[in-house]
C-alpha cells in the first residue's frame, strides 16, 4: 500500500517540509522534524510520502492561538508547501491526514477508491468528522480488528524498531535518560528550578555509578522547539542518538507516555507507570511502579536490574514481542483490512 501524509503549514509538529520517502534517506527525513518527533514513525512504518498543504486558514483553535514566535518559526523554517488540488492522488491508496484538513467529501467523490483516514494530532483537542473511511485514535487502546468504515478505530502510534536499530547507534551505557515531564515534576516537588535539579539529579546518580541523560525537550506546554539543558535547539536525530547511548529511560508522570514506545524501540529498558496509558503495554512488570516515581525509587531498581543481567535479558525480549505486536503488526493489520473494505464500496 502506498500512503501520502498530509499536514497543514499551520501546524508546528510533523514534517517541516515535503518529500517522497524514496529519494530520502532516515537522517534527511529526521532533519525535516524540527520540533518533536510526533509523526515521524509513521513515515518509517510505511514508506509514507509526506506533503504540507498551504491551508491559510485552520479550523483548530489550537492552532489559531500559537504564539507569534511560534507562527514566525513556522513561516520560516517550512519549505515546498502545495495546494491540495496540485497533488497527484492517483497515486497513492491511501491519504492520511494529521488532523480534519481537507474538503474529504470533495475528495471522496473525485477519488471514490482511495482511503480517506485522519488522526487527531493532539488528542486534548480531538475532533470527530465521520466523513472520512477512518480515524486513528491513538488513545484507543482496545485494539479491536476493524468491522467497517467510516468509523473510529484502536490505532496507538505505530513505530518500526528495525529501522531505528539500523539507522541509530544503540550501543549501551548504564545511563539513564530522563523524559523531561518527570525533570519538571521533580523540580515542582522541589520547588527548585530545572537547571537546579538537573544538576542534582546528575549528583545523585553518579554516586552509584550511573550516568544522567536529560533532555528537556519542550518544557512549556509542548509549544516551544526541542530544546536541551543548554537552551540549544536539538534536532530529532540528536534526540534518538541520546536515547539510543542510554540502558534506561523513564517516564512515571502520567501521560499517554508514547516516548516510553520510542525508547524501547531504541532497545532501551523501560520504566514506567500504571497511570500512563502506554506502560501496561510496553513496560515489563519490574520496570512498572504503581504512581510517580522518587528518585530514590528509581535508583533503587535500576540497582537491582542492574543486578539482574538475565532479568535484563528478558525485559528486552518482552519489549520486542509487545512492540511488535501491538504497535507495528496491529496497525499494519487495520489498514490493510480498511483498503479491503474500501474495494468492496467501489
């Protein structure tokens, strides 16, 4: 199956520029995302050609309201923008859209054999238009097999650990990267600044022997570029290779927690907790705590799987076998089933 990505100009997550998966390699790819890797495996997973289209309105507030910095940094870093009617969708089966952005019944009636499916990039600010054959839900995590369409369907963000083992050194230390949600938390707890508890966290761990790599990507509200404990953009492929050179990675502020996902990719152990929605299916009972983490408490079971080389053993095949199954072959399975179902209509 052939898939074209869509995304509006007027959106600062995804792609910043077109490309057609074929003439480019993984590190160009990783350039194009330049504030957070959301989308990026569903490129990897599917050969997906990636357009932005010059939508000069949004129907999103979320996006109406972006802060002039934001709206600026957009307009400067987004290349090859197209009109939607200028792109040959002829050849593609299926045109899967980072939120509601097209005219899908216009669509629809122009092309009645194609796949019309979307996903709510920004699942706090999901809209449901039952237009298209199909919406991806990433919070959905029943993983029901799809019976019809023009339905919403189980879909947790898909992503292809092969690829990224293949293209990112994962070579392992015994260090631990912290997702920057538990960093901030931490600093809360502490009443104390980010800068302040980095530090003290880097102290901490290297009493034990145990190297730190923190990352505070995104700080403020998921609006501001990637950026590292230096202030410094840091692009997605940095970003990989820093998660890649870590043996640990932990998130236990509850979120979705769909970078705990990334990481097992990148073969790293991961910690987790029952709060976040992606833990259950991806952490390893040992690496699973009940609530948000201390850091004493993470130390600790670092320590004891640190101690444990057969139990490490196992977690890591465990991660394998959950990756596989529930965020690679199950998406392959809906969209192949969809594109069944959708020749039957035509």
């Amino acid at each position: 199956m052939k898939i074209l990505i869509l995304k509006e100009k007027l959106d600062q997550l995804g792609s910043y520029n077109y490309f057609e998966y074929k003439d480019n390699t993984f590190n160009k790819i990783c350039d194009y995302f330049k504030t957070k890797a959301n989308g990026i495996h569903s490129v990897f997973c599917f050969d997906a050609d990636y357009f932005i289209i010059d939508n000069k309105t949004t129907k999103y507030n979320y996006k109406k309201n972006l802060s002039d910095n934001i709206c600026n940094y957009i307009n400067k870093n987004t290349k090859l923008t197209h009109n939607i009617n200028n792109i040959n969708i002829n050849n593609y089966d299926i045109i899967w859209c980072r939120d509601d952005i097209i005219d899908v019944i216009k669509l629809k009636n122009l092309y009645p054999d194609k796949l019309f499916i979307y996903e709510n990039v920004e699942h706090a600010f999901a809209n449901f238009n039952y237009d298209y054959d199909l919406i991806l839900d990433h919070t959905d995590f029943s993983f029901r097999a799809i019976q019809k369409l023009n339905t919403k369907i189980s879909f947790p963000y898909p992503i292809n650990k092969d690829i990224l083992r293949k293209n990112i050194d994962c070579i392992k230390s015994k260090t631990i990267y912290f997702d920057s949600r538990d960093i901030i938390q931490y600093a809360k707890i502490a009443n104390t600044s980010i800068d302040n508890i980095n530090s003290q966290i880097s102290n901490f761990m290297k009493q034990y022997n145990i190297s730190v790599n923190i990352v505070n990507k995104r700080p403020e509200k998921h609006l501001s570029p990637l950026l590292d404990n230096d202030s410094n953009i840091t692009n997605t492929l940095t970003y990989f290779n820093r998660i890649g050179q870590s043996k640990y990675f932990v998130l236990t502020f509850p979120r979705l927690g769909q970078s705990l996902v990334e990481a097992a990719a990148l073969n790293c152990i991961v910690i987790g907790t029952k709060k976040s929605i992606n833990s259950p299916f991806i952490c390893h009972k040992e690496c699973l705590f009940n609530d948000f983490a201390s850091l004493e408490q993470i130390k600790n079971n670092v320590l004891y799987l640190e101690s444990k080389p057969e139990l490490q053993k196992e977690i890591l095949e465990y991660q394998d076998k959950m990756l596989t199954k529930y965020y690679y072959e199950h998406q392959k399975n809906v969209l192949q089933k969809a594109l069944e179902l959708k020749k039957k209509c035509f």
